[in-house]
C-alpha cells in the first residue's frame, strides 16, 4: 500500500522485495558458500574471490569459474525459483510487484521465468574485460587469450562476478526499491555479506515488514519480524501461495 515516502508512486498493489542467496539453489545442485560442504570450506576464498587473487594467479581463478560455470550447466531452477516466478507474475497482474535481488550468480531465477533479476554480485553466465569494462553473455570456459570483442585487448577476460572487496551492482535500484517495498523478505542467505546482510535493518528503519525464509536462523534471525525454516523447495512454494491468496 502507498506510505508516504512513496508520494507520487502509482503502483497500488503490494510491493514485495525478495532477496536471495545460495540456499535457494542448494536444492537445484549448486553448493552453498558456508554451509558444512560449501564452496569456502573447500577454497580459499582470498585466492579465487578478490582482484588481488586474479593478479597473482589468473589460471587459478579461471578454473575456478569454469568449474562453476560447468555445474551450472548441469543445473536445473527448482520448486522455489518457479514459485517466485509464479509470484512474480501474480503480483503483477494485481498491480502489484515482485522486486528480485539476488546475491546469486546462477540464472536460475531467468530459467524459470522471473524477470528482471537484479544480480548485485554479478552473472557467472557473462564476461567482462577490465580493460574497457564490456560484459558480454559468455557460457563458455574462460581463456587465457581470448580478445575482447569490444576493445579487442587481449588477456583481459575475467568472470562477471563482484569479487570481496568490490563494490556490489546495480546499488542505486535496490534502494529505491526497498524504499517503495511493502514487505521484505529474505530467502537461502546466511546474512553475513554486507551490504545484502544490511538490507533487513534499512527495511525494518523504514517500517517494513521482514520475514526470512531459511534451512535454519541465519546469522540476522532475530532481526526479521516472521521467520519460516525449511527446505526452500517446500518452504518458498507455500508462502508464495499464501501471499498470491490473500492478495
Ligand atoms: P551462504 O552459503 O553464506 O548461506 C546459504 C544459506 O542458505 C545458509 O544460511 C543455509 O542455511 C541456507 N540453506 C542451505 N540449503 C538450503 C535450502 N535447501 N533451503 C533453504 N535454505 C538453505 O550463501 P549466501 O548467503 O548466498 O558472494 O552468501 C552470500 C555471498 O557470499 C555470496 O553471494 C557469495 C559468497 O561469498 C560473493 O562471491 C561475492
């Protein structure tokens, strides 16, 4: 419903902001980062995670991506993201919104018909040149030669990804819309990687309601006003009917 700060919005429906992280896809094959089995119990997150670790050793980053990028081949969206998706739309056709932010490089949500999807950490299915900055759709194994088909340097591809210490995308649009939302909710992130750990305070700041959706209480549990845990595939499917029932 229309608040103040949202003078001169036109949208009248409900405004819903998801953010989401790993744990949604966990059931799709794709591993989580600090989970018992996770990707950051098994690498050494300062060596394939950070701009420093590309410029020590870019073979070792590379393959680490295009082991990524190869299980995400295998993957396939599941029961949560097509829930989202069918929220999504629903809402919509109320004259409501359904904004998708996620910490997730995968394209699941896209796969199962989301649109929209704001990535704040970037795309595993693009590259970039850190020459001129041009991403292009790319599902390919990163090379070490390839050229960039903008600039045409050469050696300059890297993944599509926001590495720690780099600045999160698209910041400006996940503001504006938290503001405008009516209710956020949190699905499959631990909340320990800022600024999406941050969102639950600005959204409770700004009297938004929050609810997480998660295996167990992530590291923010407390600060969200309704809590759901379980499987997402169980879980993100039930409260997406809930919320398309009593619109
Ligand atoms: P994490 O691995 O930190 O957290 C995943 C969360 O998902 C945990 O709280 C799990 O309990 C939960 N989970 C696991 N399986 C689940 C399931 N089947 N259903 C529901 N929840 C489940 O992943 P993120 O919070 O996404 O950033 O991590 C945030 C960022 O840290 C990532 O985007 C990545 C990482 O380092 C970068 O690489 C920049």
């Amino acid at each position: 419903m229309p608040r103040d700060r949202r003078q001169g919005r036109v949208a009248v429906g409900l405004d819903v902001f998801v953010l989401t992280g790993a744990g949604i896809s966990a059931e799709s094959g794709l591993g989580t980062f600090r989970d018992a089995d996770g990707v950051w119990t098994r690498h050494d997150l300062s060596l394939v995670a950070t701009p420093e670790g590309f410029a020590r050793d870019p073979a070792r980053v590379r393959a680490f991506y295009n082991a990524r990028r190869a299980n995400l081949a295998t993957a396939a969206p599941n029961a949560a993201h097509f829930a989202l998706a069918r929220l999504q739309s629903g809402l919509a056709a109320r004259s409501g919104r359904l904004f998708l932010c996620t910490q997730n490089v995968d394209d699941l949500h896209e796969q199962a018909g989301c649109v929209e999807v704001v990535h704040m950490h970037g795309e595993l299915s693009a590259t970039r040149c850190h020459a001129c900055q041009a991403v292009w759709p790319d599902r390919a194994p990163l090379v070490a030669d390839s050229a960039c088909p903008a600039c045409g340097a050469t050696g300059t591809a890297r993944p599509h990804v926001v590495w720690f210490g780099e600045t999160p995308l698209r910041m400006e649009a996940i503001a504006d819309a938290l503001e405008e939302s009516d209710l956020f909710v949190a699905i499959g992130t631990s909340g320990s990687v800022y600024p999406a750990a941050g969102f639950v305070a600005e959204a409770r700041a700004l009297g938004i309601r929050a609810c997480e959706i998660n295996l167990q209480p992530s590291d923010n549990a407390r600060a969200f006003d309704e809590r759901r845990y379980g499987p997402a595939t169980e879980v993100v499917p039930a409260w997406a009917a809930e919320v398309l029932a009593g619109l």
